[in-house]
C-alpha cells in the first residue's frame, strides 16, 4: 500500500490523529507525527507503533515557526529517506462562537495557527515530496457544506486550506503529488471531548447533532483514520483534488 519512507501526521498525539497513526502502521508505514505540548501521549503512541513492528518517532512541532517546518522535513528525509504520505490532522481548542462574537485577535491567532500554519508546513514538506511523489491528506470540515453556527474559527480557515489543496492537487500532480481531504461531521474523538467537557456541547445540542445525520450516530476515529489510510495508500492512485464528505449524512 505505501513505498518505503515514513508517513507524517501532524498532530498525531490527538484523538483522531493517534487513530490515523495505528492504521497507517497497521498497513505497514514507518510513521513519524507531531505534537505541540502533549509530549506524554505521543511517547506512548510511539512506543505503540515501534511494537507493531514499524519505525516512529514523535516530534515537538509549531507550524507557525516556518524554520521549523524546515528543519523538521529535512530531519525526515535523513533519517528515512522518503516522505511518502503527509497528513494534517491539527486541531486546536477552539472556542465555540458567533462570528459578532470573535475579536479580531482571536480571528489572526487561528488563521495564523491553521492556514498559515498549514502553509508553511506545506511550503517545507513539497520539496521532499517531489522527489518521489506522494499524498497530501487534509482533515477538513463538513461545515464547508452546511453552515455549523458559532463554529466559523474553526471551519474558516478551512476554507483557505481547502483552495490550496486544489491549487498544489492542480499544479504538483506531474510530480506524482496527490491531495484530498476529508471533510469531517462529529467525530467521537478528541475535541469533540473537551468540547463536551466545557460545556459547548449540551445534552440538547448532542441529541439535535445525532438526529440531523442519516445514520444517525457520530463518527468515530477509526472511521476517519480508515478513510485517509485509502487516500493516502496506492488504492487511491488515481483520485486528487477532492474532498471526500465524513458525516454521517449530515450535509444532504
């Protein structure tokens, strides 16, 4: 399913990101990931995956730092040669809120953190890319698809990000570099707890999120970590450019 080298999965320390790591090892990738301050988890994950009988590492990584980025990528390349596979699957806690609700400091720290996050991380990881090909696999938002209210910090950066994955699927395809994403509804996993915890997520507003979906249920990180395994792997050669809708049936 992959070439020799090591998978990346930027914030891989996180509830979905830890799901994604597994299942990319499970299908025989060496897999390196990032966390930003949760060193503990990822030095557990690690040591989960090197038993699986791949090799992993875990890297503190800000994406806002461009040098960063930089020295990461090259780290990668030293150590296992080829980038086969990047996956973006950061996520800050961001809080829920209407839009005339967000001071214009908070709108620049999450597009700085997310979209020019994303940038630069990009801007490091294609040089690496091209020399062999390889897949971009973004963790997106169904609310790009139906309006999530008090969710704009989160699903408007996406937006930015989702037009760049066009732009690199459109003009690093003759490099053999594919990018899609998944466009995600409530996932079980990760912040989707903490949210739950602060209180953002009621018993009423859990219970509407359910009956709006067509299945009926939330989504679970082994769903979404399945999903990417495919986009990233050879199974998915052939497909770039999209965005593949995970939400329960929440959009239609």
């Amino acid at each position: 399913m992959f070439p020799k080298g090591v998978a990346l999965v930027v914030g891989g320390s996180g509830g979905v990101g830890n799901a994604i790591c597994l299942a990319l090892a499970e299908a025989g990738s060496n897999v390196a990931l990032t966390y930003h301050t949760n060193q503990d988890a990822a030095l557990a994950l690690v040591d989960e995956l090197r038993a699986m009988g791949v090799k992993a590492d875990c890297f503190q990584y800000d994406a806002r730092d461009s040098t960063a980025a930089e020295k990461l990528f090259n780290h990668l390349a030293d150590q296992y040669q080829n980038l086969h596979t990047l996956v973006n699957a950061a996520g800050a806690n961001i809080p829920m809120r209407f839009i005339n609700e967000i001071t214009p400091q908070q709108w620049a720290e999450v597009i700085e953190s997310d979209l020019n996050g994303f940038f630069n991380t990009i801007s490091a990881a294609l040089p690496h890319l091209r020399q062999g090909g390889g897949s971009i696999v973004q963790l997106s938002s169904i609310g790009l698809q139906r309006w999530p209210k008090r969710d704009v910090l989160s699903v408007a950066p996406k937006a930015g990000i989702e037009a760049l994955l066009t732009g690199i699927a459109s003009e690093e395809g003759r490099y053999g570099i594919r990018a899609n994403s998944v466009q995600l509804g409530v996932i079980d996993a990760g912040i989707f707890h903490r949210l739950k915890e602060s209180g953002d997520f009621d018993d009423r507003w859990l219970e509407a999120a359910i009956n709006n979906t067509a299945l009926k249920r939330f989504g679970t990180a082994d769903d979404v970590a399945n999903t990417v395994v495919f986009l990233a792997s050879d199974k998915a050669a052939y497909i770039t450019g999209q965005s593949i809708k995970m939400d329960g049936g929440y959009s239609l």
